[in-house]
C-alpha cells in the first residue's frame, strides 16, 4: 500500500506537471492569437488590393470597348451603366 507521504509526493508531481503544460499552453494560445492576427491584417491587405485589381481590370475593359468601333453598342450600354453609377453616387452624397 502506497503511504501518505509517497500520495502526496505523487499529486505534487501531477500538479507541477499540469502548471507546466498549462504555462506552454498559454504561451503557445498567445503566439496563435498573434499569428491570427497577423493573417487577417495580411487577408485585408489582399483583399484591398484584389479590390483595386478589379476596378483597374473594369476600367481598361471600358477602355478597350470604348476603342473598338464594333462595340458602339457596348459602350453606350457602359457608359449608362457608368452614369447610374456616377448618379448613386451623387444621390449618396446629397443625403
């Protein structure tokens, strides 16, 4: 039979043990939070450049349509579409 001594000797071994881990796990919960953090200011940073990328792509699209005679029929449908943009727009800044 295990005597009291040796009991307690065991617990104290189990509870260091456990403080240990619990140390190592917050250490390495705090290093996930910095890295998450990390990523998502890196996904924002791409987001806005994928966002300025399309509006480059639609904008020499435009160009493009614009400079071809055999799409007149797409540029004016572009440009309406780009004067009911500009129109929001100005409705948004009137508010």
């Amino acid at each position: 039979m295990i005597d009291g001594a040796a009991l307690i000797s065991s617990i104290e071994d189990k509870v260091h043990q456990l403080t240990v881990r619990i140390k190592t796990l917050q250490t390495e919960n705090e290093n996930l939070i910095k890295e998450q953090y990390e990523l998502l200011k890196i996904k924002g940073e791409q987001t806005e450049i994928i966002e300025e990328l399309t509006q480059k792509i639609r904008i020499i699209k435009t160009g493009k349509i614009l400079k071809t005679k055999e799409g007149t029929a797409e540029a004016k449908e572009k440009i309406n579409e780009l004067l009911r943009e500009i129109d929001k727009c100005i409705g948004l800044l009137n508010c």
